[in-house]
C-alpha cells in the first residue's frame, strides 16, 4: 500500500471544495450532493482502515440521506454487528474529513499508527445506496477510497439502509444471522411470516388488505417492496401507490405523515379505517395511518408499534414460561400517553435516551428482549443471548416439562425472532411484524388506536443563527445553554396540564427544534408557540 496514492488521487479526482468543517452527526455526514464527493473518497478511505483495525471484519459504507430533501445526500458507516460507527471512530471520522487534500495522507499515517493497523492485511467493504440520481457517482468515489488503499469492496448497488446492515452481519457471522444476498434477505423474512401466518389469512377484524406509499419511496422502499411481493404468495394484502413519478420524500414519506400529521399526497380513494403505512427515503422508518368514518386522519406512530410489539412478546413470553427482562425504549418525542400506557397499563419498564437510533439501540442491549422506537418509526427488537437460548430450549422441550402450550408459544417466539431485523430499524420487516401482530389478535387498526389516546402534539423548526448555542442533557429533555432558557421553559409548561415541552439542536439539519404536547389541542399550539418565542 502506497500512502502517496492517497493524495495524488484526491488531488485529481475528489479535492475537497469546501472549507467550513463539517461533523459525523447522529446519522453520519449528510448535505448537498455537490459537497460530498471528496467525503466519499475520505470514507471509503476509512471504512478500510476500520475493518483492517477489526481483524478483516465487514464494514459497511450506507450513502442515503433517508428523509432529506432530493439534493441532500449523506453517508454512514456500519459497524461489524450492524451497529453505528463505533463513538471513537466518529471523531476520526469528522477529523479526516476536515484535513486539507495536502494533509490528507498524514491524516491517514496517523489512524493506522494510533490504531496499531496492519495496513498490508485484509479488509472487506460492503457499499449500498438509495436510488438518489447523485447516488451512484457518490458510491464510486467510496469504492475509489477502498481502492486507494487495496483494500476488497463489494457494491450491492440499490439497497436500503437496513438490509445493508443485515448484509454485514451475515458477512460477519459465516452467513449464520442469514445469507447476505438481497434473495437472502428476503428468503429469511419471508419464510417466518408465512409460518406464522399459516393459511388463514383474515381473522377477527383483521382484513388482508393494507395500503403503501411508495412515494416516499421513489426511494429504495417502493422498490424493494415490489420486489419483495413477489416472494409472498398473497399472504399479505398490499396495494403500492405513488410506485415512481415525482421528487422522493415530496409531501410524503414517514417523516412527512408524521411530522404533518395528514395523508400523504397521491392517496388513492379508500374506504374509511383502512390500513395504511409509509416508509422513508431509505426504509428505516415506518408508520401507519388511516382515515376514519368521518374522515378524521389518525396516526400510528413509532409509539404504537412500539407498544403493540410489547404486549405481543410479552404475552408469549408469559405463556412459554421462560424467564427473561423485557423492556422499552424511547426518546423524549414519544408521546406522554404512549410513556403512562407502557408503564401503567403493560407494566414494562421504560427508559428515556437521546436522540439518535445507536443510544436507543444500546440502551435496548441492557435489556434480555429489548424494543425500542422513536417515535418517528425507527425502531427494532433485540434479544440477548440468554433469551435466545431460553427460547431455543423452551421450543425443543428440553427437560420435557413443558406443556404444549407452552412448546408453541416458544416456536412462535423464535419464529418472531426470525422476522425481526435486530441489526437496525428496518421498515418492511417492521411492517410484517406489524401485519403478524394485527392478525394473531384478529385488530383492525381501530382496535390498535384503542389502546391508548395520543396527547396532542406538534413539533416546530426554528432557524437560528447558531443552533449549537442550545445544548442539552437528560435525554434531549433540559437545556443546559442558554443560561435560564430552562428555568423558563419549566414556567411556560407549568401553565398547561399534562404540558411537556423541550427544545434541541438537529443533529442533520441547520435548525432548531421544539416540541410540544398538552391536553388540549390548544394549549399545545400555545405553549410550542410561547416556548418557540423565548428560544429564538
Ligand atoms: C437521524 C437518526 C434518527 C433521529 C433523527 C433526528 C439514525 C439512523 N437516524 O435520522 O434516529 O431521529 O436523526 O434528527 O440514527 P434531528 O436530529 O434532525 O432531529
Ligand atoms: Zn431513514
């Protein structure tokens, strides 16, 4: 490996063409197309010194900007289990982006020094993109960064950002999660839902018949989810509209129904309480809505799958007898009534992180069956290996003590396991998740929405001139800076029963945000309103 390459090939083929310094946020680096060529080349750079650092294990380079406006892209780096970027690597991350090409080689002799890598060693890079036209010119300057450094890359082409993480831990597992292949990936979620949905398939209120944005999915979502019907025998419902035409994310998307709280754009007619859900740009998030009788919009967020995830697994697992502890995670966006029902009515604990899936994603570790979401629709399961192995014995009835109630919840639970992308929020294995849950309890989407009823809320965007001046601690949920801002946040809230209102810096957009619920719909627009008055 010859460092000089290094510069000479940024020099001539990615110069860096921007001075202000930029930083690997809660979702990697993320700005216009334009500015991110040479980031690309600096991160394929780096995802080789990464998995060279690892002993050879698969990294992964994910270029998306999800949700982000069609100009926008961005770039993330996953880890060998399907985490973020480890913490440490972050910053590596952001100070080799921000060197000059000049000290871009001396930048790269300092991480494999620091690091103690054997840069002659082997090392494997897996690429994957969303379907952004930017995209595929970005995802060669990252196999160009692997290159420089002869290291192996391997392109997937059009993926999402979650079957790119499923990838890399099969790659990294000797295929033993599942066979990272994209017909792999739809092989492992396909096979345990139509298990566990066996050959009836309507029951209860539960009708086999659910709607699709794909707008939002001009992204890879509509996409792969064609694909993806195609290996499911009808055993579930879907109609996809919005499959192509238009800007991605334009007025639809997960982020839009969700922050909006209205349908997205292109909706077809439909009968009223229909099921309906949208993905984001790179289908990691997902959410329900439907319109009611009298054409009332309602939405099931993040929040809701969250809970209906809960009290599914947890009755199995009270019904196979295994002992293991199960709990929740969510940020301070989910909503107050989804925090009290979790709490008082499924009796699971809670606990609060920042903003950012790889706090929720930790913090669900801690746990032996571990559910966390934002409420935006991020979000996943994962189990510790004693509840594996607790499940795994429970369903072969090792001891013979088990009744055969029992047996079945267990086999039902594994094949829960199998359905579930542990590695990251992923939407379409969410959604069949989703869809087993409904079925098994024979719900239509009103008898989801019973559960509990949502406080009224409202997120709000402030530009500001420097939105790093607020900064913030207990989950998101006081501001240390400004000096007094919170004290008079507390007053404000105070004001509103069951007001609760917090103020943060974006993590991948210049602004700030405020977020605000109270009993009444006017008391919440109220208080954002006054709390938005005093941040600016
Ligand atoms: C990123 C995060 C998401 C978070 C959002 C907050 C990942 C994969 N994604 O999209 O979890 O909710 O940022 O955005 O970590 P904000 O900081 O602009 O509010
Ligand atoms: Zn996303």
């Amino acid at each position: 490996v010859n460092l000089r390459a290094v510069y000479a090939f940024a020099r001539e083929m990615y110069p860096k063409n921007v001075t202000t310094d930029i930083q690997y946020g809660t979702a990697g680096f993320r700005t216009r197309n334009d500015k991110l060529y040479y980031v690309m080349y600096r991160m394929g750079l780096l995802a080789t010194l990464r998995s060279r650092a690892k002993d050879g294990q698969t990294i992964g380079v994910m270029i998306t900007a999800s949700h982000n406006p069609e100009p926008d892209n961005g770039v993330k780096l996953v880890d060998p289990m399907g985490e973020m970027l480890d913490q440490s690597w972050e910053k590596l991350a952001t100070n080799l982006v921000n060197v000059s090409d000049m000290e871009l080689q001396d930048e790269i002799a300092r991480i494999i020094e620091n690091e103690k890598i054997d840069i002659g060693s082997a090392s494997c890079v897996f690429v994957g993109m969303d379907n952004r036209y930017h995209s595929p010119g970005l995802l060669k300057a990252v196999e160009d960064g692997v290159l420089t450094l002869k290291g192996r890359v391997k392109s997937f082409g059009i993926v999402t950002t979650p079957m790119l993480h499923y990838f890399v831990v099969c790659a990294n597992t000797n295929n033993a999660y599942g066979v990272a292949t994209e017909e792999g990936y739809y092989d492992k979620l396909t096979t345990s839902f139509k298990r566990l949905r066996g050959t009836e398939f309507e029951r209860g209120n539960y009708k086999n018949k659910l709607i699709f944005d794909g707008k939002c999915a001009n992204g890879v979502g509509a996409r792969k989810m064609l694909r993806f019907l195609k290996t499911m025998d009808n055993s579930l419902g879907i109609e996809v509209f919005n499959k192509g035409e238009g800007k991605i994310n334009h007025e639809c998307g997960a982020d839009y129904v969700k922050v909006q709280q209205g349908c997205p754009i292109g909706l077809p007619e439909i009968e009223p309480n229909t099921r309906c859900c949208s993905v984001d740009g790179d289908a990691d998030r997902l959410v329900y809505f439907f319109t009611d009788a009298n054409n009332q919009f309602n939405l099931l967020d993040g929040d809701r799958i969250a809970t209906l995830i809960a009290g599914y697994l947890m009755d199995l697992i009270e019904k196979c007898g295994v002992d293991v502890t199960i709990g929740l995670v969510q940020t301070a966006y989910a909503n107050g009534a989804s925090t009290e029902y979790i709490q008082n009515v499924l009796k699971v604990p809670v606990a609060t992180t920042s903003t950012g899936v790889k706090h929720l994603h930790h913090k669900a570790t801690e746990f032996d069956v571990g559910i966390y979401f934002e409420a935006n629709g991020h979000g996943t399961v994962v189990f510790s290996n004693k509840a594996r192995k607790s499940i795994h014995a429970a369903s072969k009835n090792v001891g013979n003590d088990l009744n055969e109630e029992q047996v079945a919840a267990a086999r039902k639970l594994l094949l829960t396991i199998d359905l579930i992308n542990e590695t990251v929020g992923d939407a379409i294995s969410d959604m069949l998740l989703v869809e087993t849950i409904l079925h098994t309890n024979g719900w239509d989407v009103k008898d989801w929405l019973a559960a509990y009823t949502d406080l009224p809320n409202v997120q709000q965007k402030l530009m500001v001139a420097d939105r790093n001046v607020i900064r913030v601690t207990d989950a998101d949920r006081k501001c240390v800076t400004p000096d007094g801002l919170q004290k008079e946040i507390d007053l404000l809230v105070a004001k509103y029963p069951k007001g609760r209102s917090f103020v943060r810096p974006s993590g991948t957009e210049d602004v700030v945000r405020i977020y605000a619920e109270a009993a009444t719909r006017e008391d919440t627009d109220r208080l954002a309103s006054e709390v938005s008055l005093i941040t600016y």
